[in-house]
C-alpha cells in the first residue's frame, strides 16, 4: 500500500507540470475579438458588391440590353 502513495506522489506532480506545458500554449496569444454584427453585416455587404463589380466587368458589354423572349417567363 505504501508503494502505491508512493508512486502517486511521485506521478501526480509530473502529470501536473506535463498539463502545466500544454495550458500554457494554449494561452500564448489572444483570440480575435468576434466582429459585432453592425460590423459583420458591413462586411457581407461589401463582399457581395466586390462580388457584382467583378461580374459585370466580366460581362460583355454587348449582352447589357438582353431581354427574354416575351413566351418565356
């Protein structure tokens, strides 16, 4: 029995300084604050006008009056 305590407080203190490493890379560097949602939405809306310009430059000028044929809905 007494080799048991032994071995456990000669074991637990490794453990613990084993555990100490790993919470202590953990919390090298901050997380990024999450964005609020003012901001979030400000930037979706800026993403999606990127998203237009890039298309419409990308469209042919030619094609800028197309219309649908009247049968088709």
């Amino acid at each position: 029995m007494k080799q048991l305590v032994r071995s456990i407080f000669l074991l637990a203190p490794l453990a613990l300084l084993a555990l100490a490493g790993t919470v202590r890379a953990q919390g090298g560097t901050p997380a990024e604050k999450p964005m609020t949602p003012s901001a979030a939405l400000l930037d979706n809306w800026n993403d999606v006008g990127k998203r237009l310009v890039t298309m419409a430059e990308d469209w042919p000028a030619d094609k800028y009056d197309y219309r649908l044929k009247p049968e088709t809905r």
